[in-house]
C-alpha cells in the first residue's frame, strides 16, 4: 500500500467510509481498523447495496481481497 493511501486510511479511522465489494455490494460503516492487505474493522456497518432495504450488520470485518474501492469522508 502507497504512503498516500495509507495516509488517507489513517484519516478515515473513526469516520463513515462507504466501500464496494467483488460482486456489487455496497457497504457504509465507521472506519475502526485496517492492515496493508486492505483487510477492513467497521463498526455500525449497514449494506446499502438495496437501497430501499438496507440492512444493519453491526461490527465486521471485510478481507481485503474483496474490496473494490473505498471512499473516504469528504476533507
């Protein structure tokens, strides 16, 4: 991971962060951890995926592997 990128991380710790995963899904949850393989800790994670059903999912982790992008909180 680039310096940039583990920068931007270390400033979205504690924030919302939306991230999209292999296969469409999409989940909005508050950044409590991350390692150089992108593996991903949210907390009070909801899938957005369907917006008109979103689902709470609570405290999770994502394997990096299937992170698409992540969006950080506006600066």
């Amino acid at each position: 991971m680039s310096e940039m990128t583990t920068k931007i991380m270390e400033e979205s710790l504690g924030k919302i962060v939306l991230v999209r995963l292999r296969g469409g899904r999409k989940l909005r949850g508050k950044l409590k951890g991350f390692d150089q393989h992108l593996n991903l800790v949210l907390e009070e994670t909801e899938d957005t995926t369907d917006v008109e059903n979103v689902k709470k999912l609570g405290a999770i982790i994502v394997r990096g592997d299937n992170v698409v992008i992540i969006s950080p909180p506006p600066r």
